[in-house]
C-alpha cells in the first residue's frame, strides 16, 4: 500500500507529468516570468469554467480578501459579519485594513455560516459579510444575498475551500460558488482542490467598476505607469504558477468526483455509528470536499489521532481554536460560550486523508483502523 498522506500531491503530480513539466518549461524558455501568457490564459480559462465576468489572478487567497476589501472602500471601524469556525486568515485581512472583525455560529451539520446568526449581528456599522464555503460545500448564500440586500450590504465570498462547488438556487438555476456575492476570493495553495506549487490566488466579479479597481489595487494602486492614484499592494500570480494551473483547471471536475467517491466510501463505512456524525451535504450545494471532516460522540479523540498516528494514517483538526478565542483577537464583547456550535465542533471535529489519489485499499485501511478504535 502507498503511505498515506493527507494530500498526496506527488502521486498527482506524477499523473500530469509531461503536461506540467512541459508547461513549465515553456514559461522559462519565454522568460516571461510575471503577467506572461500563461497567467492570461488562465485568467480566460477561469472566466469560463465559473461563469464570470472578471478574474483578478493575485499573489495567494489572504491577498484575494484584503484586495477585495480595499476595492470596496471600507473605512476603519466598519463592521464586516464572518464566521469564528475558519482559518484565521478571513478574519486576519479585517484587522489588518482597521475594520471590525464581527464573529458570528455556524450551523452544526454543514459547519457553515448561519444566516439568522447574520441577521441578529447587523448594525448600523456594518458594511459587508463574508460567508466561508468551508472543507468543500457553498453557505446557503440565496438567503445571505437576500439579507445583504435587505441591509445594502456587500458579500465577499472566502471560496478557498470550494472552487468548483456548484449552488442551487430555489428557482432552479445555479452558479458557481465565488460568482453570487459581489466578489469571491479563492486560493491556489497547494493541498487546494485547485492548487498550484507554490502560492495563488485569484478575485472574482461580475461588476466592471470593482474588477476595474481590484486590478488596480494589485498592481501598486497604479492606473498608469509610474502614476498612483491608489493606496496598493504588489499582488500578482506568477507564470509559472499559472502554467500548472492552465494543466489541472480542466481536471478539476473530474478531481472533484474522486473526492466525493472517496467521501461516498468513508460515509458508508461510518455511517449510523453512534460515535461520529458523518459530514452533512447541503441540499442546495454540491460538495467537492476539500476536507472530509467527522464530529466525534463522546470519544477521546486525541487518543483516537495518536492512534491512527501509530497506524501511519494521518488525521488533523481543523480548527482546535475558534477565532473569537485566539489571542490575537480577543474582544470584550465576545466570551467562552458565546458561539455554543463553534466551540463545539472546535472540541470535536477531526479531519482524515482526502485527495485525488486515495485508492481503495488506503481507504479500507483508514475506516477499519477508525472503527477498531472506536469500538473497542
């Protein structure tokens, strides 16, 4: 059996040898290292798999949040709605710009971010949401765009998770996640479903305006050369980062149907066991599943990760600490207790391998060892 990792990046690599290596290739015989041809070509490709008008490629996904919002002219002390069961980058690009960082529960089954929670945050500071489409499925965003326009507020889309994710509207259309807000933002991190080797990061907009000034906030806030209209940052994709992309763009569907059979696999073998509630799917979204993540009954789970450790079987938390916890971002308005379903997957939650390249003898390794744990 191949060890087990929990993104097995080099057996992947391996299958689109030829096509990686040749793209890289090319970029280096063209020195065009920074906006070359390659980044053009993707940014086209990634225009047409989501069905989006603009796509602003950029340095990483923490990048694509912080360029957003400065795009939108917040102001220190606004308020901008997020979850505190993310990574701390969504929140982090809050702080950083000055504006204020309002926490708020998830649901328990999806672990995404609960509109009603939304509703009861908004004040008369607040000026954007951002819902997190988090380990591979779409927040319901039908009712985050009806409460954004009910307020006037923006939706800055944390897709980081979930490109490729399709979400389905009441009246039967659908969309790409990252293209409902008003901006979507994803990353091209390596273990992402669409993930380059190196960083990435790409902004999505159907608005013309917005596209207009993201791109220049990318690029030094300069509308012509040498002349800065604009408070910016230098955040660019680079070419060869953008070949490798241009390889896995259009396999990205097909990556996506092998992590839901290897979630297919683990659910029918977890499923109605009294100690682990198997990840919700979300009627309205499909999942690509970034993560395959279980929540654990009455269970020592750091009994259960050493465990697997010792089976080779790698397993993570994501996440041990919710944001309104963390350090860095404590609040007087916020206390222990305060987000009883966060906290609680936060204590609860745990991760097991999932890529592309899991085979079916890994995943009967991995499910039996749970199981031999669980019930003994």
């Amino acid at each position: 059996m191949k060890k087990l990792q929990m993104v097995d990046l080099r057996s992947q690599y391996l299958s689109i040898k030829d096509e990686i290596d040749r793209g890289i290739q090319e970029v280096i015989d063209s020195c065009a290292f920074i906006n070359g041809p390659a980044v053009q070509s993707f940014q086209k490709s990634l225009e047409g798999y989501l069905g989006v008008k603009h796509v602003i490629p950029c340095a990483n996904g923490t990048d694509a949040l912080q360029v957003a919002m400065m795009a939108l002219n917040l102001k220190p002390g606004d308020e901008v709605i997020t979850t505190s069961f993310t990574f701390i980058a969504t929140a982090e690009v809050i702080a950083l710009l000055q504006l204020t960082p309002v926490l708020v529960d998830v649901d328990p089954g999806t672990f995404n971010i609960d509109p009603k929670a939304i509703e009861r945050a908004i004040t008369p500071k607040t000026r954007a949401i951002v819902p997190v489409h988090l380990f591979g499925q779409t927040a319901p965003m039908e009712e985050i765009m009806e409460i954004a326009g009910k307020h006037n507020l923006y939706v800055i889309e944390d897709n980081c998770q979930a490109i490729g994710s399709d979400y389905f509207f009441t009246d039967g259309s659908k969309k790409k996640s990252g293209t409902i807000g008003h901006i979507g933002c994803t990353s091209f991190f390596p273990s992402k479903n669409l993930g380059c080797y190196g960083d990435g990061g790409a902004i999505f907009t159907n608005d013309d305006n917005l596209a207009k000034q993201m791109r220049v906030v990318v690029n030094h806030g300069m509308t012509v050369r040498y002349y800065h209209d604009y408070v910016g940052v230098n955040s660019r994709l680079d070419s060869i980062q953008a070949a490798i992309l241009n390889v896995k763009l259009p396999l990205l569907d097909e990556y996506a149907a092998r992590r839901r059979a290897a979630a297919d696999f683990y659910d029918m073998a977890f499923s109605n066991h009294p100690k682990l509630n198997t990840p919700v799917r979300y009627a309205r979204s499909s999942h690509v599943f970034h993560q395959y993540t279980l929540v654990t009954k009455n269970v020592d789970r750091k009994a259960l990760i050493e465990h697997l450790s010792s089976k080779e079987i790698p397993a993570m938390i994501y996440y041990p600490v919710p944001l309104h916890l963390q350090k860095a971002y404590l609040n007087p308005r916020y206390k222990p207790g305060d987000f009883p379903v966060t906290e609680h997957l936060c204590e609860t939650v745990f991760s097991l391998p999932m890529h592309t390249e899991l085979d079916q003898e890994q995943l009967t390794y991995i499910t039996q060892n749970v199981l031999d744990f669980l019930n003994q």
